[in-house]
C-alpha cells in the first residue's frame, strides 16, 4: 500500500508490459472490419448548399455531445455515492458553478469528497495524479491514450491506485474517467475541482504580475484591500509572478477580473491618445 505524504511513484515497467501486449488485447477484443467507405465530396459548383447542410447539423451534434457529456457524468455521480451521501438537510452543497464537461466531473467529485468528509485527502490525491503524469512521460501518454480499451483502462487505474493506497472515491472516480474515456482530461478537472475546494474554504487566488518581486509591505496591503473588496471572511493566497514585458507597474488577476495598471498599458493608452487628431 501507499504511504501517506509520500509521492506518487509509477512504475514504468507496468506500461512497458501494457503496450508490449496491447496489440493482442486489441485484436482479441476488436475483430478486423472492413474500412468506411465514405460519400463523396459535393459538387465544386454547390459549396454554399454544403456549408447549409453543415450549419443546420451543428446544433444537433452539439446537443448530443452535450447529452452524451451529461450522461456520463451523471454515470460517475451515481458511482461515487455511497450510504454517507443520502439525502441530509446539512448537506454541502457545490459552492460556485462550473461549465462544461471538466467542471461537470469536477462538482461531482467535490459532492462525494465533501459529503464524505474526505475532501482535503481526495484533494491530495488528484493533485498527486497530475503530478505523477507530468514525471512520467509513458504514464502521461498512457493517460491520453484512447487506442488502449476500455477494460484494460480501468484495470490498469484500478491497480496502480490500490496500491497507492488511495480513498474508494478517487479510485472509483479514476476508473469513471477511465471507463468513459476522459482519463486525458483529469489536469483540468483537477484545477477545476482546486477552485471548488479553496471557494469551499474561502480562499482567493490572486496573481500579481511586476517586474521585481513585491516587497512584504505592499503585498501585505493588497490583501487588506482585497478582503475590503471581496469580504472580511475570505483568505488571501497571493501568487507573484515576475514578468519583465510590463516594465513597472502590476497587473493583477483573481477569478474573472483583471487590474491592469503596467507601465506597458499606460504608454499604449498615451500613445493610442497622442494619435488622435487635435481640434484646432
């Protein structure tokens, strides 16, 4: 088993064996078929009724990508709960809302893990997920790739988790995205399901750009700004990042919002002006 705190090892011989045999798993379960045949291409006289015809099926694949995004992820809620989620009033709740197929796995997981009263380990877990693919270059490909069926999928995840010892919900999460083939999408889910979980506590992220690093001082008199702005009961995590493009100044992000108050921006401001004509 894992041991708590220690870093997610993968070890690589796992997939040398899994793509070494792949071939014959794949033959085995997929029988040879013949190749598509397709229709040919309109006529070079008629591309104004093709692109109609493309136009008019647009909403109708969107709103089965959407229905098909819906039902697994519906698929995955279902497989998460367990006797501890029934419904309760004191029940958490998601507390921001995501979009989208990456947000709609993300609430899942954070519903479960919250419910559950696993969400800091769970949190950990997924973290140490997207930090295993980016040490190992045969995890990461084996993540993002489709070709590998389903089954040996899910085993495989199955598996190496075990082993690490992780919590029955990220292991059955995992085996979720495995089986439904969204395994190259867990580095998003994972940011998004991070923003869930600092929303859950209260915590804004707050990216300050400037050219030299932001003495204590004034980085101490951002949070109290920032607090008086988004509310006495939020923390603070401010994240410096040194970008030498905007020659002085800062430029400052949290959720949706940018301040822009570089050096860069105010000389394009003046230089846009500047090109204007004058009334004489």
């Amino acid at each position: 088993g894992g041991c708590p705190g220690a870093p997610l090892r993968i070890a690589p011989t796992f997939f040398i064996a899994l793509y070494e045999t792949r071939s014959l798993v794949s033959s085995s379960s997929h029988p040879t078929r013949s190749p598509p045949r397709f229709r040919s291409p309109p006529p070079r006289n008629e591309p104004e009724m093709a692109a109609r015809h493309l136009r008019s099926g647009l909403p109708l694949l969107q709103a089965r990508l959407a229905a098909n995004e819906s039902a697994a992820v519906a698929q995955v809620s279902r497989g998460l709960a367990t006797e501890a989620d029934k419904p309760k009033e004191n029940k958490i709740k998601v507390p921001k809302a995501l979009y989208g197929g990456t947000g709609n796995y993300a609430s899942a997981l954070f519903l479960a893990a919250a419910n559950s009263n696993s969400l800091e380990k769970v949190e950990s877990e997924i973290l140490d997920v997207v930090g295993a693919a980016k040490k190992s270059p045969m995890f990461s490909q084996f993540m993002k790739d489709t070709s590998v069926p389903k089954e040996t999928r899910v085993k495989a995840i199955t598996e190496i988790f075990s082993e690490a010892g992780f919590t029955d919900i990220t292991k059955k999460f995992l085996s979720a995205l495995a089986s439904n083939g969204r395994l190259k999408y867990v580095e998003r889910i994972a940011e998004r399901f991070v923003d869930l979980t600092m929303a859950h506590r209260g915590e804004v992220k707050v990216v300050v750009r400037t050219v030299v690093p932001l003495p204590e001082k004034e980085e101490k008199e951002l949070k109290e700004t920032l607090r008086d702005i988004l509310g006495k009961d939020k923390t603070i995590l401010v994240e410096q990042k040194i970008d030498q493009s905007i020659m002085g100044g800062l430029v400052i992000e949290f959720g949706q919002k940018v301040f822009d108050m570089s050096i860069r921006t105010r000389a394009k401001q003046m230089e846009a002006f500047l090109r204007q004509p004058f009334d004489i």
